[in-house]
C-alpha cells in the first residue's frame, strides 16, 4: 500500500506522519492484499479559533470495490485520525462482504439454471 499524505494549514512534522503511518496500517492490516493507494487529509477548518475544526480525510483505492473515503472531524488531528480510520476500516469490511455475498448470488444462480 502507497500511502500519501497531505496537509492544509498544519504542519506536517515527522511526529505526525510516524502517526498517521502506524494507525492506518494498524487499521488497515487485514484488507493490505485489497489496497493499492491511501490518500490521507489533513485540514485545521478553522485556524487557531479552536473548537472541533480538525479535519482527516482518508481515502483508498482498492481493486474489487473502487475507492473508498471518509471524513471526520474532531478537535484534535488524533482524534478525527481515529475516527476517520475506524469507520474507513468498516466500510472496506462490509463492501468486501457484500462483494463476496454477491458473487456467491450469481454461482446459485448459475449452477440452478
């Protein structure tokens, strides 16, 4: 898996794409035969206002079910990081499923006709 990391009003420093890195393949791990690319965002919405501005946007590029994005926000980076790869973790888990739910549709079909 290619990983690219981009950022809009933050600082990418070493300490946070070490992070980035290890929770995505943390989260990621199981499906790493599935996934070609990982496209992470990272955005302070607000500037240094505060509040819950801190954007993360993943999104993958696998071959049976296409891309994949989500985006969570959260007031820290860590935090919108682990939300955004917990859901993303979800999703890849449940359209490799009704991938393989659909394709075992069409065999019963096929060996019935």
């Amino acid at each position: 898996m290619e990983l690219t990391i981009r950022t809009r009003d933050v600082e990418l420093t070493e300490a946070l794409r070490e992070r980035i890195t290890r929770r995505l393949e943390f989260a990621l791990d199981t499906f790493e035969d599935h996934i070609e690319d990982a496209f992470v965002y990272m955005m302070d919405l607000n500037g240094p206002k505060g509040g819950v501005d801190k954007l993360c946007q993943i999104t993958v590029r696998a071959g049976r079910i296409g891309d994949l994005a989500v985006r969570e926000t959260g007031t820290t980076f860590q935090a919108a990081l682990n939300r955004a790869a917990r859901r993303l973790k979800y999703r890849i888990s449940e359209a490799l499923r009704a991938g393989e739910s659909r394709s075992r549709k069409s065999i019963r079909t096929a060996l019935a006709a």
